[in-house]
C-alpha cells in the first residue's frame, strides 16, 4: 500500500464528530419517530434503519444560531468537545433538512443577508437560522473501533411540533435515506436496526414512560473497552 493509500484510509477510519436527529411525534397518544432506510451500498450501516443524520462539516461552525440552547444542555454538548455547541446544533439542523426535506430552525433575518456556504444554500434560502430551543442533546454515542466508519455521534431530541412544514412531506429530501416514514415505537422492533439506535430507542421509551435516569447517556467506546456514564 502506497503512502497515499495509507492516508485515505486513515481518513476514512478516523473518529469524526456527527450529528443524529430524533424527530418524535404524537409523545402524548401513540409515539412515533422519523426513520428511514440506508442504502444498500452504503459504506456504513448499509441497509439500516437509522434516524436522520451525518458528519459535522466544518461551514457548520459559521452558522449563527437564532438563540442558543439552553444552558445546561450547551455544557453537556460542551463536555469532552472539541466543537462548539452551535456547530452541532447547526449539523443537526442542516442533516435533517437534506436527509428529509424537514424544516426546523426559527425566522431570521440574518439568514437572508448574510453569505450562503455551500451545504447551507437551500436551507438559508427558506429565512431560518437553527434554533438551539429547538433540539435537546439527548444521547452520545463513538462507534467501536473496527468498523468502516466511526462516529462521534451526539443524538438530538426534536418534538414535532419544531417542525417548520408538513412533516409528513419529504418531496425536498436528497436521496440518502429510503422509505421514510414515522415508525409508531411499539412496532420499532421489528425493524432491522444497528444495535445502538435499538438502546436510543430504549432510552427514548423509558423517557416517555418516566423511567430514565438523569443525565445524557454517553456510549463511549473510543478504545476496545466500551465505557458507559451520563454527562
């Protein structure tokens, strides 16, 4: 393997910072959550069920949030991170918008004057700006040394009623995400899923039923020995 070889595939196997959107509707009847399907070529999780998200790009960081989020869940994005807050936030926002065509975010002026990056056009067209109000930091995962991929993933909590348009409208998503719809959790089970969305999925249950612990559950497995804690 030649010297350039080797850096790609250091590239590729490299721990990075990513940004996962859990868009939960109807908490209060018969809870269901945004779902889709990854390809079946995809080089990470390929034909997995998984939640709306992807790496932070480095534009994310520019990205003036519409307000910040609050202060406690800002210092648990901020705890062991290299990347302000904001920027995951921002990652968030801009996944869900590609993956799904799904609006969140608050109206903004700003959005509109100021300079477009690449990755951020169509969004900043519609006159929003994220909204740390909008997502809480509800779980963090590093995917286990070994796989083709690895993630720094931080999992956002986004009720339904953040939702900016139709959520039931996924005409403007790009196409890495199949069959998108929202899963009812008491049928969630029978999806073919990676083992970390099915312990999210847990999590989220044991909220809803008032049962979880406090804290943001924290899967750390940057080594080969897995850590748990709560940040």
């Amino acid at each position: 393997m030649g010297e350039t070889d080797a850096r790609v595939l250091i590239d590729k196997t490299a721990l990075r910072p990513a940004a996962t959107v859990i868009v939960l509707r109807d908490a209060q009847t018969r809870p269901r959550v945004l779902m889709g399907q990854r390809g079946t070529d995809a080089a990470f999780m390929p034909s997995k069920f998984v939640f709306p998200g992807g790496a932070v790009d480095a534009v994310d960081a520019v990205i003036p949030l519409a307000q910040p989020p609050e202060p406690g869940c800002a210092a648990a994005l901020a705890r062991d991170s290299d990347l302000a807050p904001g920027a995951l936030i921002a990652a968030a926002t801009r996944e869900l918008w590609e993956e799904t065509g799904l609006l969140i975010g608050a109206p903004d002026a700003r959005a509109r004057a100021m300079d477009r990056p690449q990755g951020w056009r169509g969004y900043l067209a519609t006159g929003h700006l994220p909204d740390g109000a909008d997502a809480t930091f509800f779980f963090r995962a590093i995917t286990p040394p070994g796989r083709p991929r690895r993630f720094d993933a931080r999992f956002f909590l986004v009720e339904a009623a953040c939702l900016r348009n139709d959520p039931d409208d996924f005409s403007r998503a790009e196409d890495e995400l199949g069959h998108l719809h929202w899963v009812p959790l008491d049928e969630v089970r029978g999806y073919d899923m990676p083992f970390i969305t099915e312990v999210v999925l847990a999590e989220l249950a044991a909220r809803l039923a008032g049962q979880s612990a406090p804290g943001v559950p924290f899967f750390d497995n940057r080594t080969e020995v897995s850590r748990f804690s709560r940040l």
